[in-house]
C-alpha cells in the first residue's frame, strides 16, 4: 500500500510540472505572437523542456520543506 501511495505522489508532481510546461510553451507562443515572430518549433521545445525541470525541481524543494503544525 505504500509503494501505491508513492506512486501516486510521483504522478502528481509530473502532472503539475507537465501543466507548467505548457502553461509556459503557451505563454511563449503568445509572445512570439505579439512581437510579430514566427514560433519556432526547437524555441517552444527548449522553454517546454525548461519548464519541467524547473517544476519538478521547484515541486522536490518545496517537498523538501517541513510543514508547521
């Protein structure tokens, strides 16, 4: 039951990190957008990839921190 329960917090970060990801390929686009560029494809894989490490970094950090009771 335990292995479930880790697991299950494994999918949870991925999901969060996978959301800002592309809340941030998404935001990227847009800006490209405004400015009158063309998206490229390397530029959009490049912030995705970016995005995701710095989520789960950022999820594993806070993972890290104690909670006050």
């Amino acid at each position: 039951m335990k292995i479930l329960y880790e697991l299950s917090w494994l999918w949870e970060m991925l999901g969060i990190a996978l959301a800002a990801a592309a809340v941030c390929v998404t935001c990227a686009a847009l800006i490209c957008k405004a400015t009158k560029r063309r998206p490229n494809k390397k530029m959009l894989a490049v912030v995705g990839a970016a995005a995701f490490a710095g989520a789960i970094l950022a999820v594993l950090l806070i993972a890290r921190t104690p909670m006050p009771l």
